[in-house]
C-alpha cells in the first residue's frame, strides 16, 4: 500500500521547472517559492468566491425585481 507523504507546490511545478532556465523564478529561493504559489492559490480562490457571490446577488436582485414587477401588473 503507498503512502502520500506531503507534497510541496513547487514539486507540482517540477514539469516547467525542468523544461528550461527561467531567468526570474530561479531567482527566488524554495521558500519565496512555495510562499509565491500559495498566495497565488488563495487569491484565486479569493476572486472566485467573490465572483461568486456577486453572481448570486445579481441573479437574486433580478428575481426579486421580475417578481416585483409580475406582482404590481
């Protein structure tokens, strides 16, 4: 039976890593790595949950504006 040990989100990246040098990234050490894809995880997710939300106001506000208006006629 194999075990999953944790994985880092650099070693995710090992495919572009090793295709060729990057300049800019190889610039930072492991850790700003790592630190880097994590931000870059969680404001995605950030901005989908906003998107979201917003799509579900606006569905919501235009359901209660239909209603309001089938009910005033």
């Amino acid at each position: 039976m194999a075990t999953a040990g944790p994985t880092r989100l650099v070693d995710k990246l090992n495919w572009y890593t090793t295709s060729r040098a990057h300049s800019v990234w190889d610039r930072f050490s492991a850790e700003d790595q790592e630190r880097m894809l994590s931000d870059d995880l969680s404001a995605g997710t950030s901005v989908s949950l906003v998107l979201t939300a917003l799509i579900t106001v606006g569905l919501v506000l235009s359901a209660v504006t239909l209603i309001g208006v089938l009910l005033t006629q």
